[in-house]
C-alpha cells in the first residue's frame, strides 16, 4: 500500500512539472518545471528488485541533469548578452534547442536512450517514450525554424532511428529506436504548423500506449518470445501487430494520417529531400517491425501451454484495449471524412 501511495505521489508531481512547463511564461520557469519532472521520475524508475533498473534510472539522472544545466546555463547567458551585444535570434534558438534535444534523445544525442529503456518496466518505458517528451517538445515549438542546424537534426534521427534497430532483439530497444525516428518526423511537423506535431503526438501516443500495454499483459522482452506468443488468443497477437503497423506508418492505419498530412506540407514547401529521406527511412522501420511479426503470424510455429500467461478467454480482454484497437483502424477513415468534410 506504501508503495502505490508513493508511486502516486510521484506520478502526481511528475505531471505537475510538465503543467508547470506548459504554463510557463518565462524561461527560467519552464526550466523550473523540467527539473520536477525529472526529479519526480527518478524515484518511480529505481527498484530494489532490478538491479537494471538502478543503473538505468542513474543513467537517466545524469544525462538529464547534464542537460538541465546546460539549458539554464545558455538561458543566463542569453539573459547577460543580450544586454550589451545583439545577436541573430536563431543562433541563441539553437543553443536552447540542443539541450532540450538532449533530453528527448534526439540524434545525435540519443545514445542514452536505448540502454535506459532497456532496463526499464514496462510502465516506465511507457512513461519514458511518451509523457517525458511533452514538455521539452513543447519548448522546442517555441523556438522551432527551418535552418540548416534543425534540418541535420531532422535527417540524422530519421536515419539513425531507422537503422538503430536493425541488429536488435530486444523489444524495449526496438521501441527506443523508433522512437528516435519519430522525433524526426514531430520536428518537420512542427516546422510545418502546431497543430500538425500535436495531431502526430497524439496519434504516437495511443500507438506506443497500446503496444506497450500489450507487451505488459504478455510479459514480452525479446523477438523469439513473439514466436509463441499467446498461441490461443489471437485476438490479442493480432491487436499487437496492427498496433505496430500502424506505429510504423502503414496505410489504411491510423499511424500514417499524420504522416501524410506532414508529407503534404513538406512538399508544398518544397522540402523534398528531408521528405525522401524521412519516407526512406519510416520503410526500414517497417521492415523491422515485419521482422517481430513475420514467423508469429505466418510461419507455423509451435505452441506451448505453459508459455501462455493469461487467461486463454479472449472475453477478459480490457474494453479499452479493443476500443484502442477499433480506432487505430477505423481512425484513418474517420479523420481523413472529417478532413473532406471541412
């Protein structure tokens, strides 16, 4: 009981923090927020039980504080310079970004975060994918233009996403990876508009909610254990793929409306190679997820009752789960008749 109190204390503080950073009417309070949030995570990340979980949640601490410090480092300096020198608004822009890309894990400085996933619950991988990176992209909109320094960015996560995942196994790193890439694809949308990375957030967000809530259930950590995975409930087997489908993009799932809206935008702005390239790179990230789902779902494959961890009535499955699934396929028809309509 101790336990969830404290949990729920800390869960409370942490989103607290992310309002206090989307409320923010100054720097040095945003950064005042982030600092909250980090600090209200890492007590929910450690465990006596996992060791793994130990050494991911002082990676994360140092990471973040070594970007934390850096954020408000560049916001004093921007404070004192701007007193006695001008300088372009973008350079100061790129300065405040790099560390609030640091804290998002994107490329080139994501190498913390497939070794801190990995050592995470399922829950807090969750929490670490999604809910962590609302409020540095939200500061990261404030400051967001098309320059060359945002564009290397935007390239290299998509490209480094993408072939980050090929030699890997383990599903928490599979899902870090993509994630990587798909800070690629939320920068471009900001670029193109704020509603556009919203929409895409939040469609990103019921994706990785489902998929990992799935992987939760069934207790999965590496690709063969998809093998065998709930041979008798395939309901669910089905409801994890398509879920992953439409994470990578694919059409008619829901997954690919933001993508097509922002490759419209792209290409009316004449953004026609970061749009090739980001394109290029969402097809490697579904090869990787065909790869898990492949032997699972075509291939014959064995099926052992003692791997099977739940229940094998597929009536026990959440409503919310099946309405999740219901809407990452029905999604796309219902968003684009209400774009035709308006």
């Amino acid at each position: 009981m101790s336990q969830n109190s404290t949990k729920i204390l800390f869960l409370t503080t942490l989103i607290s923090g992310m309002i206090i950073t989307l409320s923010a009417n100054s720097w040095m309070s945003a950064w005042m927020g982030l600092e909250i949030n980090l600090l209200s995570f890492i007590p929910l990340m450690s465990s006596a039980q996992n060791m793994l979980s130990n050494e991911a949640s002082l990676k994360y601490f140092l990471i973040q504080a070594i970007a934390s410090s850096s954020l408000l480092f560049f916001i004093l300096l921007k404070i004192y310079t701007n007193e006695l020198f001008y300088l372009n608004s973008n350079f100061w822009n790129n300065f405040l970004m790099t560390p609030l890309l640091m804290k998002i894990a994107g490329a080139p400085l994501h190498w913390w975060l497939p070794s801190v996933t990995e050592g995470l619950s399922w829950g807090n991988s969750f929490i670490l994918l999604s809910i962590q990176k609302i409020a540095p992209l939200t500061l990261i909109s404030y400051l967001l233009s098309s320059n060359f320094f945002i564009q290397a960015v935007i390239i290299s996560s998509a490209i480094l996403g993408a072939i980050g995942g090929f030699n890997q196994i383990s599903l928490r790193k599979i899902l870090s990876f993509s994630s990587i890439n798909h800070i690629g694809w939320m920068l471009v949308a900001m670029i193109t508009g704020t509603s556009t990375w919203l929409l895409y957030f939040s469609i990103y967000f019921i994706n990785i909610a489902v998929i990992i809530l799935l992987m939760a259930m069934a207790n999965l950590t590496f690709i063969t254990q998809t093998f065998n995975f709930m041979g008798n409930l395939k309901l669910m087997k089905s409801t994890l793929f398509i879920s992953m489908l439409s994470l990578g993009g694919l059409p008619p799932f829901l997954g690919f409306f933001p993508k097509w809206i922002t490759i419209q935008t792209m290409i009316q702005n004449t953004m026609f190679l970061p749009c090739l390239i980001l394109i290029l790179s969402s097809l490697l990230t579904l090869f990787y997820y065909m790869r898990i789902m492949f032997t699972a779902l075509i291939l014959t494959n064995s099926e052992m009752s003692w791997s099977i961890s739940i229940s094998n009535n597929q009536s026990s499955l959440p409503t919310s789960l099946m309405m999740g699934l219901s809407f990452i396929i029905l999604g796309m028809l219902i968003c684009t008749l209400t774009i035709w309509t308006f």
